[in-house]
C-alpha cells in the first residue's frame, strides 16, 4: 500500500488498518501513521482488481513537503530478479521485476507518481536468498490532501509495462477515480 514519509519517501509505521467495505472486485481501509520526525498522517484507499491486475487509489493528508512511496509485490528467488525501470519520457512512471521463472511485478504511477525505482535485498526474504520490489515515489507534495493511484501486476505472464502504462487509466476528480481498463471501467470512491 501507500507508504508516506520523508522526502526521500522513507516508509512510516502504520497503525492498525481498519477495513471500510469489501464488495466484490473491490475493497477499501484506511489507517494512520506517524512520520519520521514526528507528525501524522491518515491514508484512505480503494482497490479493484481485475484478473491479474490491481488498481489501487490512495487519499492522503498528511503536511505538504513529505513524499508517498508505494510499493507492489516482492519477487524473490535463488538470483537476483530482472530489473527494469522507466525511463524519464515515459508517460507514467513504472518499474518491475522477474524473477527467474518469469513471475514478474510491475507498478505504474496512474495519478500522483514522480518516479519509479526498484529496491533490492539480499538474504531478507523466506522465499529466496536475493529479492526485489518495485515502487513509485511521488514528488514533494505541495498540498495536505492529495490523491495517489497506481496499477500493481503480478503474473506469470508476459508483461510490456509500457503498454499498460496506456490501456489502464485513471480520472481523478477530487475523492472519485474513474478507473478505465480495456473493455470496462469502474469508479472508486475516497474520502475521510
């Protein structure tokens, strides 16, 4: 989920994550945290997802300045995972991973995102020596409520990062994202 944090986008301890609604394809919750340094911050998110494909949408208020971080999923394995990252004229921001065996993870920076970026670990994962996660980071926010979303992959399948960066989109209009995949869309709702 959505991480806020420092300007470098440094994750923040969540409290406990109370759900709001789990209906079908979709669910929401919301929690608080506690910056570095002190301060608080509340994250509300709404998610769909479809097939292999997540779309997750985050309402943040926290001061502005501070930076969000989101992370997809952890890829790990016996080597290390490929790494791929976009490039600055890409669209949207986007990164992912594949481990050996061709699971691969993926997010791209629907709404809100600056940058994309990989992390990797060596001996920090039960499910193999060397892992990776992607995760978006978005530029110092200049206002106390802003509004995040983001596409998360994990498949097995064939991935082209720069295609989905285009076939799945998000309206955002204050608290309401129209999300628009191929063939349909749904409309996610955000609001403290």
């Amino acid at each position: 989920g959505a991480h806020h944090g420092t300007h470098h986008g440094a994750p923040t301890r969540r409290t406990t994550i109370e759900r709001i609604a789990v209906t079908g394809r979709r669910a929401s919750s919301r929690y608080r945290a506690v910056l570095p340094g002190g301060g608080e911050c509340a994250v509300e998110t709404a998610g769909i997802v479809r097939g292999d494909w997540e779309v997750r949408a985050h309402r943040i208020a926290a001061p502005a300045g501070t930076v969000a971080r989101e992370g997809g999923y952890v890829v790990a394995g016996a080597t290390a995972p490929k790494i791929a990252v976009s490039g600055d004229s890409e669209l949207a921001p986007w990164a992912l991973v594949t481990r050996e065996d061709g699971l691969t993870s993926l997010v791209v920076g629907l709404h809100g995102w600056a940058t994309a970026a990989v992390r990797e670990e060596a001996e920090a994962n039960a499910f193999g020596p060397r892992s990776a996660v992607p995760y978006l980071v978005s530029a110092p926010r200049a206002a106390t409520e802003t509004v995040h979303v983001t596409l998360v992959v994990l498949t097995g399948g064939l991935v082209r990062p720069e295609a989905l960066s285009t076939a799945v989109t998000a309206d955002v209009r204050g608290g309401t994202v129209l999300v628009i995949f191929p063939g349909e869309s749904a409309e996610l709702t955000l609001g403290f």
